[in-house]
C-alpha cells in the first residue's frame, strides 16, 4: 500500500488545531481542488479526495484519538496490514484465533463450569460504511442517490453452508458440535481441566468435507453493490444516513448489519449553509443603493423579486422568510439571509467625474480629507 501523507499535513492545520480551524482548513481545501472547477484534472480530484478523507478522520473524536496515538493504522485496518482482515466471523487483523483460547489458556473453559457458547448459533452481521457527494441543492431538496460499496454476502451456490451442492456440514466427531475440547493437564496444584478450540474444526463444530468452489468452504463472499438511497431533504456535510438491514450479511441465519453513509456537501459558490438558513451576497451600483431599485434575488426554489429602498447602506441584510432549508424532522424551512454589496465604480470618464462633483457640491456631502495635522477624517472622529 502505497505511504499516505499526514492527515494535518494535508489540511495544513497543526496538531492542536480546533475542530473549528480544521473545518475551515477543510472548506478551503475543498473549494480549491473542487472537481467541479477543474474537470478533467485527475490531480486536483485526488487532492480533493485526499482532503475528504483526512476531514472524515479529523472531524470525528474517537477517529482523531485514534489518529493521534497510532497514525494511519488507527483508523484504517487495511494499512500496512498487507490486505483486509476479519472477514466473516474473523478475528484481528485477519489473524484467526480466539479469544477464547486465551482465557481457557490460564483459566480454563471447565475451571468452575462455564458453559461454551454455541459456535453454529445466529449471528448479526457487522455495519458497513459508505460516502455519497452531494451537491449544495440535492442536500437542501433531497433526492436518490447511487452509493457503491462491498459487503459480504451468503454464498450464492451453497446458502451459506460452505459445502459444495448436494453435500452438508458434518458434525465435529472430536468435540461433538461444540467447537471446544476439554483438555486435562497435571500440573503442582493438581490436575486442572482446561478447554480450547477444537484443532480439527477449527472451532466450528462443523467438518466441511466438500467446499464450496465458489466461497471456497467460507460460505460468504464479498461483493460489490450499487444501491439507490433516499436522502432526506435537509441533510447537512458530514451527517450520517442509517440504512437498515443493508450491511453485512448475518452467519448461521443471524440478521444483516446496516449499512452507514457519510454525506459529502459540495460547497456552492453563491450560497453559505447556517444550520437551516441560507446566506448569500448580491451586489448593487451606488444608484440603486440611492435610489432605489427592484431586485431579482437566487434563491434555492428560483429567482424572487425584493424592493430596496432608496438610501439602503452599504452590507445592509435583508431577509426572505421561508427561502431556506427545509429541516431533517419536516418541520418548517430556514431563511434566506441576503446582503448587500455596494459597487463602488472604477475608470470613471470625465462626464461621470463632473457629475458626481456637481452632485457633491448639491449636496454638501464632500467627505473630509485628511490635512497631516490630524484633523482628517479620522481625527474628526475621535475628537
């Protein structure tokens, strides 16, 4: 696998960054290698990757705690681990032992008369995860979306059994379905009775004397899936969607896992989420700051019209009730919060510049200026 830059590198935040300054970090790399202004551009879309990946790490505590004690093998157990592990009903890492050899090691499985659980009981699948990026407007409207992922499922050919068509799992003649074996050993304090994994079955409890040539005696599979998800109108970046029974498949019968989908919000360059409102900037020219003028506002359902007064100040905020994002429970809509930007014009002609003295001196509004003795502009103010 290849080497992974550090995550902080990537956003270019130090290690005692806030979870505020590693969300703006986040945004601004996201805005400056946005696949959507560099089509084509096979770098800019691995850096914006790479910045994902590291926000989704980063963003979250238990991942970040992870992160910061162990590196990248904290939060991704394929990392130098030379390939995925567990599997379907594996241990750590791919290495396949159990837990409770360990204990039956020092305590014994029979010390007191512990009862073995059954190896051949249901078991629940694990959860699974997947990402989906979501434009600005999908997030706020809701839609369908194509998440692709792999889970592991129950063998096609042999249902989960692990033998091949027309044969069955035998029962363990050594430990009789149990998946453990008692084992007597004499030691200064008497003979104590100890259990362990059954070596033939390797804990199964089952011999599958025929496997499956597809799961290879496995009885699942992993597997590639694209499945269409409903995201709910409201949804914001980096919330989590909980598809039920959509995970990975369950052993002996036992129920599915759920799949998790982490949302991705492409950042829109107009609009600003704030929790369920909507900000954005529109800009006038002096005249229509002056005079007055009818607006015709962007908003996510489509342009409105919005009178401005005559007179309105430079970064006045004016607000469209209703015009926001509708919220995750249904229950009504944010605003949308607009503010106005006056142009100040540039590269006047000399009409343009005789008016707006004529219109100055009309008005007695010159501006002061300063003289280098303090009595500018500024100290007029303070005094």
């Amino acid at each position: 696998m290849a080497d992974k830059r550090d995550y902080y590198e990537v956003l270019g935040v130090d290690k005692t960054a806030s979870d505020d300054e590693i969300k703006k970090a986040y945004r601004k790399k996201a805005k400056e290698f946005h696949p959507d202004l560099h089509p084509g551009d096979k770098e800019a879309e691995d850096k914006f990757k790479e910045a994902n990946e590291a926000y989704e790490v980063l963003s979250d505590p238990d991942k970040k705690s992870k992160y910061d004690r162990f590196g990248h093998a904290g939060v991704d157990p394929n990392y130098g681990a030379g390939g995925p592990g567990g599997g379907f009903g594996g241990g750590f890492g791919g290495m396949d032992f159990d837990l409770g050899d360990i204990f039956g090691s020092f305590f014994g499985g029979g010390f007191g008369g512990g009862r073995q659980a059954n190896p051949n009981a249901p078991r629940r699948g694990s959860d699974t995860q997947a990402r989906v990026t979501l434009s600005f407007e999908e997030a706020a409207k809701g839609c369908k979306k194509k998440v692709d992922f792999s889970r592991i499922e129950l063998c096609p050919d042999c249902h989960g059994s692990g033998a091949a068509s027309g044969t069955s799992p035998e029962t363990c003649p050594e430990c009789h379905g149990r998946g453990q074996v008692n084992v007597q050993q004499r030691t200064p304090f008497g003979v104590i009775q100890t259990s362990k994994s059954c070596s033939r079955c390797g804990g199964k409890g089952q011999i599958i004397k025929t496997p499956c040539s597809k799961c290879k005696g496995k009885g699942a599979i992993s597997k590639k899936v694209t499945l269409e998800v409903d995201i709910p109108a409201g949804i914001d970046d980096r919330q989590v969607l909980n598809v039920n029974g959509q995970g990975n498949s369950g052993a002996n019968g036992g129920p599915s896992g759920n799949l998790h989908v982490t949302v991705l919000v492409r950042p829109h360059p107009f609009f600003e989420r704030d929790g369920y409102d909507v900000w954005c900037e529109v800009t006038i020219s002096f005249a229509q700051a002056a005079l007055g003028d009818t607006l015709e506002v962007p908003t996510l359902d489509g342009k409105v019209r919005y009178d401005v007064p005559a007179g309105t100040q430079p970064g006045t905020v004016f607000k469209l009730k209703g015009r926001g994002i509708q919220s995750l429970n249904g229950r009504g809509k944010g605003d949308q919060l607009v503010r106005l930007v006056v142009d100040v014009p540039k590269n006047l002609t000399s009409r343009q510049k005789e008016l707006l003295r004529e219109f100055e001196k009309e008005s007695g509004s010159k501006a002061p200026s300063g003289d280098g003795n303090g009595k500018g502009f500024f100290g007029k103010k303070k005094k």
